[in-house]
C-alpha cells in the first residue's frame, strides 16, 4: 500500500550572499502556484518550525570560506548536533540543493555535511540532491534540478489545483511567434561589433556595450527552459518628498553580524613597485576608541562596508530617468502582500534611491538568468527583448557564457538594451545584497593593540581578449583613492585627515588564528597578499618569546615556524621583505622558503616556481614536522589554484614519507581540516 502523501512542507535556507535565500524562496513561490501547501524560513529561525511534526523538507543551502556553513546556518547545526536519538527523523523525507564552487577543495561541504547528518538521525532522501558549482554558473545545476523536483515532489506531498504551468507554455508561445530572421542592429556579429570602438575609452559612469555573437539566433525556432519571470515582490513608499536623506552617514540598512564602528585611517604603505602586475597596499586603522568591541589575534578578519562607485550609481540613475532629487528623497521599502522582503532590505525603512544603489544591492556581480528575463519583459524594442530571451534560454547558453566573461555591470546591461526601463522595485526584486568585503588582520596586539594592519591587491584589470574592457573592484580602489594613491614603496605615510571606514569584526568559528600553545609547530603557507595574516602569526609569536625571556623561562620549548612564500618577481612585488628577513634572521623563523614565479630558472633543472613545489623539496622534514611534532598547518590565499596544489603537494607528502595510498592521505587531511589542525583561509 502507498505511503499517505504529506499535506505540506518546509523549506529551510542557510544563505551568506542572498543566492540560497533568493532562490528558496523562488521555490517557495512556485510551489505554492502548483499547489502545494508550503513554508519557506531561514535556518537560524527554529522558533518558526518544529520538524518533529514536518514530513517532508527542502534544504537550499550556501557555503562560506572554505566550505564553512553560512553564518544563519550556524544554530541549525548546532541543533542537529545535540540530537542523539538515530530515528529521531525517521519520520521525515528530505532533498538538498546546495551552491558550491569547485574553485574550493570542500566543494559545497555544507550541503554533503546536512544530507550525511539528516540521514544519519533517520531521515530518507525523495530525491536527489543537487550541487550546483558557482564556477560553471548556479543556473546549469539549479534550473533542471528545480524543474525535476516537481514531479518527485508530488509523490511524498499532496497538490491541489494543478494548473499545468500555464505561465511558461504562454512565454514559450510568445516567442514561437516572434520572428527572429529579420536583419536587425542586436544581430550583429561578435567580429563587427568588436571592430567598433565599443568601450575601451569609456568612463564608469557611461557603462560598455556588451559584445555579442548573435548568428545563431537567426537560426532559432522557439526558446525553452526560459526561466520564470520573477516574482513581484518590493514596492517603494515615497514617505517624504521634502526631506532628503544624507548619503555621507552609513544607512541603517546595513547588517552585520557584529557591531560596526568607524576607525580611522592613520598610514598607508605601498609594498610593490610601480611596475609590478598587481598594486598591492598596506593599510593601518586606528581603534584605540572600540578596544573593547574590536578584541582580535592574528588570523582574525575584519569586513569593510565599502559603497557602490558613486558614478556608477549615478550613470544607472541617468539611464533609468531618475534625477538626483528624486534619488535622495526619503522612502521605505515594503513587501507586496503575501511576500516577504529579501533579508538585506528589511531594513530599508528611511532610506533613498541612492542609498539603495550605494549600499543596498550588487551592480556588479556576474548576472543571473532572472535579470536578463526581466529585463525582457519590459524591452520595448523587439530586437533586444529577443535577445535577452535568447540569452536566458537553453539556445543561447554559449553567448551567456560570453556574456559573463565581461563581467557587465548593471548599467552595462542597461546601456547594451537601451529600450528596457524597469521601474526600480523590479531590480530590488532580483539584484543580490551589497556585499562586505573581508580582509585578514595582519599584526598582533602584543604589538599595537590600537592599530589594526591589513593588505590588499587593487582589483584593476582587464577582461579577456577580445573584449578588453577595464574593470574594477568596489572596496579596493575605494581605499587606495581614500588613502591618496601612495606610490613609493615601503614608506609609510601617515594620514592626518579625519577619514573613517566603517567595519565590524566577523566571527571566526573555523579556528584560523595563531595557536594559544606557543609549543606548537607551525608549517605557514601564503603566497602574495596571503602572507598578510601570518605577519600578525610571526610577530605574535616573537612577543609570547621575548615575554617568556623576561620571565626567565629560558627551558620552555617554542614550536619552530616555517613560512611557504611566493611572489612573481622578487625586486617588484615581494611583499613585507623587509620584516620576514629580519623574523627569519632573529631566529623566529626557522625557515623562509620563497618562491619566485618569473625568475628565469623558475621550474627548470629542479628550482622551484610556485609554493607547492617547496613543500615538495622540503618534503621529508615537512613529514617529521607533521608525524612527530603535531605540527599545524595554515594555508592562506587563492582557492582557485593554490590551495587545490598545496593540497595535493601536501598528500604527496604523507604518501611518499609515510608509505601510504594517495586515497588514505587525502582521508588524514580531511580529518586534520575536521580535527583544525590543517586549517585555511580561502578566496577565488
């Protein structure tokens, strides 16, 4: 006999950026068009539901740094953890969506952590989990694992009124009738468009044309898979057209897991040359006013609440129609009945337009399929609204590609479809949060317990041939303008303006912050600016010694520190040279390994190029420090190439000195990041 279907369900969501949120909720709302009775809450909300009584659950999960769950995930965890009965879900069927990117070794961990804790309390899968990878786009995992869900769905949960997604065979109708074989301005070739002088001298505010390749629309019949158009969910309320808010004070809006506070900008020193690839700045900040707020240890890290380019803001603003008055005027944004805000405008209670812009939202970020569909619907021009459908379709899915390696930001989009004039609430509907940016701490309070020290790269490049476009990061170039583009190297130049940067201190659960026990060996490995935190390591160690001296415990045992560095060319971009040498003459390193990517003999006859094959030369007394001195190992930098090499550098290691398979060494690594013996702080 058939098991009786449940009457409903729950979805719970853990998001760190508003893609898990956006897209739960997305679920939620076509779910509930379906038919099927449901409920949507974030995970940190268990007040809101009991899954003793659910019988059927959605997961849609986020991760954070390396695999970390996000930060509304963390009571929800905690939760699953004191549950010790095994059948205490038995009564519970579940499915998982996780947004991972394969840039990180811990590929969508928090996803496969949920799915391995659900089952082993005794809940069974209805369906397949999905694990969609950030570097190949969400929307290849995510669109055909939602479509799929429906059917499956339907054989554990009850659905009244079916309409047989009526709205979708409209939209693909629509298009059928379209005809796309017209010659027309949008359908011209990649090569003719590039032969124009599309953007390369155009300033933030006028945006860039976004290069297509359009023959194969001419070819195209009708579009499927087009994503939903998106729910309608924000509405601004004009509360006051006389009052006009202040954008130089941080809006209310903002959230943040702890406190924010205004530090001063006291120095700037530039630690590259003038000729190397990539400027790289060292920035002071003056706390001495928050100690008791901003208490940190080296490996701690810190967010920036950095706005949106302001000609950036202006330039959507000209092209969407609105004039600064109506931009600064006081509003509130409100839900449509029977929706709820997304989480990052909750508090959008007296704000403006521009704060919004500012604060508020993403302009940047590479766009998702909904945007462009909305922007469709509201193309007024017949060209440009089949594009955009071509783009978010299964038809055109190598142009989005193309598209998304120009990186457009929203005026980019909004000056490449002239015709699409959405009002402002449609692009609150589906634009991501406004982001922190987060950077290590990179000096000790044994030091200097007023100053907190960090180090960043200036984002500033160009993309790819043959687009060639200059593009820009929010929070660095920011703070090189703020602190007066510095040039000369290794000066510290103190700043005697009054120039406050908003930050709070972001909680550091994965433990990546130098060891208490200072017997403790540490194996430091942090290539260009990831060699910030382990300044902070170094000098931190160096004082718990010099404190050790003065108390005369000269018997006590210090853990040798051995520091993995590299850069491209020693002369231009070898950061903080002068205080590694000093710690390494001191005798507080034990070893400085350096490599050099550019030198001539980089990789030849045995000479190492990247970090990776230090470890590799150094392989055996590596092994004696991990297998007889427990010793620890933080990994600081990219995730996109070096942590997957040090890694496997690492498992080399264990399996050339300790005569084991490359299968049981990958499993000791596992265990040390679980056991936080091996421990990394991660970007891509």
């Amino acid at each position: 006999m058939a098991a009786e279907k449940s009457s409903r369900f729950v979805i719970l969501y853990a998001s760190q950026t508003g893609n898990a949120e956006w897209i739960a909720k997305n679920i939620h709302q076509e779910a509930s068009e379906r038919g099927f009775v449901n409920e949507c809450h974030v995970m940190e909300e268990l007040d809101k539901f009991d899954l003793s009584k659910e019988n059927v659950l959605i997961l849609v999960t986020s991760n954070t740094g390396d695999g970390d769950p996000p930060d509304n995930a963390t009571k929800f965890f905690r939760f699953l953890r004191k549950i010790k009965s095994k059948t205490f879900f038995s009564h519970l069927k579940f499915t998982i969506l996780g947004l991972g990117d394969t840039n990180y070794t811990n590929f969508n961990n928090t996803a496969k952590r949920l799915e391995r804790r659900m089952i082993e309390l005794g809940a069974a899968t209805f369906y397949n989990k999905g694990l969609a990878d950030d570097a190949m786009g969400l929307e290849t995992t995510v669109d055909p694992w939602i479509a799929n869900l429906w059917p499956e769905l339907a054989k554990v949960c009850v659905q009244k009124g079916k309409d047989d997604n009526k709205q979708d065979e409209n939209i693909i109708e629509s298009v059928k009738t379209i005809s796309i074989n017209d010659k027309a301005e949008m359908s011209l070739s990649m090569e003719t468009l590039n032969g124009q002088s599309v953007d390369k001298k155009m300033s933030i505010e006028n945006g860039n044309k976004i290069i297509l390749d359009l023959s194969e629309l001419a070819k195209v019949e009708q579009f499927t898979a087009l994503p939903r158009i998106p729910n309608v969910v924000c509405k601004i309320i004009k509360l006051n057209e006389k009052k006009n808010i202040n954008s130089s004070t941080l809006p209310s809006l903002i959230n943040t897991p702890t406190p924010i506070v205004n530090a001063r900008l006291d120095a700037v020193r530039c630690l590259t040359h003038p000729e190397a690839l990539k400027r790289t700045i060292h920035l002071e900040l003056d706390i001495k006013d928050y100690r008791e707020k901003l208490e940190f240890i080296p490996g701690d890290s810190f967010g920036i609440i950095a706005p949106n380019n302001e000609k950036l803001c202006l330039g959507i603003l000209k092209t969407l129609g609105i004039d600064e008055n109506e931009a600064n005027q006081e509003i509130s944004v409100e839900s449509v009945e029977g929706t709820e805000l997304p989480s990052h405008l909750r508090n959008a209670k007296s704000t403006s337009i521009m704060e919004l812009l500012r604060y508020g939202v993403d302009l940047i970020s590479l766009p998702r399929k909904a945007l462009l569909r909305l922007l469709a619907e509201y193309a007024t021009n017949e060209e440009e609204k089949k594009t955009l459908l071509f783009l978010c379709s299964k038809q055109g899915v190598v142009q989005f590609i193309h598209l998304r390696e120009q990186v457009p930001t929203l005026l980019d989009l909004l000056i490449t479809f002239p015709s699409c004039k959405p009002p402002l609430e449609r692009f609150l509907d589906v634009l991501p949060s406004h982001q922190p940016r987060y950077y290590s701490i990179a000096n000790s309070p044994f030091v200097n317990r007023d100053l907190l020290h960090f180090a960043f790269n200036i984002v500033d490049y160009k993309t790819p041939d043959p687009y060639n476009v200059r593009k820009y990061g929010v929070c660095t170039p920011w703070l090189d303008n703020l602190s007066g583009y510095v040039e000369e190297r290794n000066k510290r130049v103190p700043l005697t303006t009054e120039i406050n940067i908003p930050i709070f201190m972001k909680p550091n659960p994965n433990g990546f912050a130098v060891p208490s026990d200072i017997s403790t060996p540490i194996i430091m490995i942090g290539p260009g600016t990831g060699v910030a935190p382990f300044v902070g390591f170094i000098q931190h160690r160096e004082q718990q010694i010099i404190a050790e001296q003065k108390l005369n415990n000269i018997e006590k045992t210090f853990g040798e520190m051995w520091l993995f560095y590299g850069c491209r060319d020693i002369e231009k971009d070898y950061l903080y040279r002068e205080e590694l040498e000093r710690f390494s003459n001191h005798g507080i390193l034990k070893e400085l390994l350096v490599a050099v990517s550019r030198a001539s003999n980089a990789g030849l006859n045995g000479n190492p190029k990247y970090v990776q094959d230090l470890l590799r030369k150094r392989g055996q007394e590596i092994y004696e420090l991990l297998d007889q001195k427990n010793a620890m190992i933080f990994v600081c930098g990219d995730a996109q190439g070096m942590a997957k090499d040090v890694n496997d550098a690492l498992a080399d290691i264990l399996v050339e000195y300790g005569k084991i398979q490359k299968s049981d060494a990958l499993k000791i690594l596992i265990q040390w990041m679980s056991d936080k013996r091996y421990l990394r702080d991660l970007w891509s």
